[in-house]
C-alpha cells in the first residue's frame, strides 16, 4: 500500500461509520473500474500537453482556476 492510501485510510478511520462504508464501496468500484477510458483522437493533442505540463510541475494558478470556474456561471 502506498504512503498516500495508508493516509487516506487513517483519516478515513476517524469518520463516522455511514461514511467510512460510503468510502469503501467507492474506492472498491474504482478499484473494479480501472479500465482506462478512450480519449477521443480529437483530444488527444490536447491531453497529451497536459500531461507534460504535470510532468513539469506547471500548474495553473490559484486565479487561473476561479476565472475558469466563473466562466461555467454565465
């Protein structure tokens, strides 16, 4: 188990019973869904950027993110 699961797990301990079993049945259909879904080919230049923007750590800024959100409200 990675470091990161081992922490979700210990914080998912200290939730309500309701919610740590809400927890688990999402993780195990995630678990039981991983197939990778198909990118459109269409998208594909565009997915492909981005992973390499992540791969260099670069990120969009905190500002970035509230104007793309905005944008979804008019």
């Amino acid at each position: 188990m990675t470091k990161l699961l081992e922490q979700a797990v210990e914080i998912a301990r200290t939730l309500p019973p309701d919610v740590q079993d809400e927890i688990a049945r999402l993780m195990m259909s995630l678990a039981q869904s991983a197939e990778p879904e198909e990118i459109d080919p269409e998208h594909l230049p565009d997915v492909l950027k981005s992973l390499a923007q992540a791969k260099r750590r670069e990120f969009a800024t905190d500002e970035e993110v509230e104007a793309a959100f905005r944008a979804f409200e008019e």
